[in-house]
C-alpha cells in the first residue's frame, strides 16, 4: 500500500497522539508522588523549600522567595530553577535526586494551581 493511501490514516492516529498528551496536566503525578513533593517541600529538601516561599497548601509564609500561589509555577519551570537555582535560591542538583525533583516540581504546580 502506497503512502499516499495510508496518509490518512497517519493523520488521524497523529492527531489522537496529540489530543492524548494534551489531555493530562503536564504535572500530572500520583498521590504518592505528591506526597513525596509536599514532604520535601516542607520538610526534607535542606534548606526546606518551606522557609522562604509561601504556599498555602503547604501551610508555609516565607518571606524571601516568591509566593508561589501567585506566580502558579508549572512543574517544568519548578524542576529548572530547582536544578540551577535562581537568585537568592540555591540549586538542588546533586542533593535531590530526579525523582525527587519531579516529585516537588509536580507538588508546586499542582498546589499552586499551575495551569497544566
């Protein structure tokens, strides 16, 4: 069967991959890994994440990082100052692990209402 036969086809299933990856929130995570996240974020991460950034969901008031609750981080913009630090902000890389950080990533962007 030629290509050109088969193009439609191709269309429709390249077209149903895209509606699929943009269906879930790109932070999409399980409860488990929110957990993860929200412990980090409050606790584990040293220095705790907790200490300078406000995030109700958190039930934390820093005052020298931004309040996360306005800024609504997504998950890709929270793993990447995580990783390089920015300002005032230290970097994380090397003393969080990946999983760790997707973990916090997704944890801000989901409790800071992130537009997926």
């Amino acid at each position: 069967m030629s290509l050109a036969r088969r193009w439609p086809a191709l269309q429709r299933l390249a077209t149903g991959l895209l509606l699929l990856a943009t269906a879930a929130p790109a932070w999409s995570a399980e409860p488990a890994q929110l957990a993860l996240g929200r412990e980090l974020f409050t606790k584990t991460a040293v220095p705790a994440c907790a200490l300078c950034h406000t995030l109700q969901d958190a039930g934390s008031a820093g005052a020298v990082g931004p309040v996360l609750d306005e800024l609504k981080p997504d998950a890709a913009r929270v793993a990447k100052a995580l990783r390089g630090g920015i300002g005032a902000m230290p970097s994380y890389q090397g003393k969080l692990s990946d999983a760790q950080i997707a973990a916090l990533a997704a944890y801000v962007a989901q409790a800071s209402g992130a537009d997926p």
